[in-house]
C-alpha cells in the first residue's frame, strides 16, 4: 500500500511539511539571544511575526543559540537548545536585518 492510501485510509497520518531555518535575535528584559527558528517554508504561518502571534504557542524553541546579557556582565554563552518563554519576549527581529516583503505593510 503506498503512503497516499494509507494517509487516506488513516487520518493521523500527517505529511511532512517543507521547513526552513531563520536566525532571529530577541530581547528579554536581561538578554539579547540569537538563534535559528524553525518555520514553514510558505504559506500559513511561515512568517515570524505569524508565529510569535500564535495563539495556541507559549514558548520560542530556537536552535543553535547565544545568549548575551543585555548588561554586559559576562561573556555570551552558546548552547544546542533553548525555549524562552513567549511572556518575555520585549522585542524580536530576523537576524539578517532584512523585511519579509508580505510584512512591508505592517506599520
């Protein structure tokens, strides 16, 4: 049986999603924390913006990570893994500085 039949006879059955990686710095009160994102290549919810807005999301999982205090108390740190809590985030941005043009219209 070939996976289309059995994802027809077997909802559950979910397809793999084309996804890509962005680097994105945000902000807490304390850190600066640069990682990599993982979204959607197009289409719903591909954008940042689209997914910090999420409603059903509580935490940021970012990959290939560095965290630096805002205070410049201690040297950056590097880590695999981290989740930050979507409550405090302050501000959030591509890494690469650059506009995704279906956000050019935000104000």
């Amino acid at each position: 049986m070939e996976a289309s039949q059995r994802a027809a006879q077997h909802p559950a059955i979910v397809t793999a999603v084309d996804q890509r990686d962005e680097r994105i710095i945000v902000e807490t009160s304390r850190y600066r924390i640069a990682g990599v994102l993982r979204l959607p290549k197009d289409g719903y919810r591909s954008r940042l913006t689209d997914y910090l807005n999420a409603s059903e999301r509580t935490f940021l999982p970012l990959t290939d990570v560095e965290v630096t205090p805002l205070d410049g108390s201690a040297t950056p740190e590097y880590r695999q893994f981290l989740v930050i809590s979507l409550q405090h985030i302050v501000m959030a941005m591509p890494a690469d500085g650059t506009v995704d043009e279906s956000d050019a219209d935000v104000p």
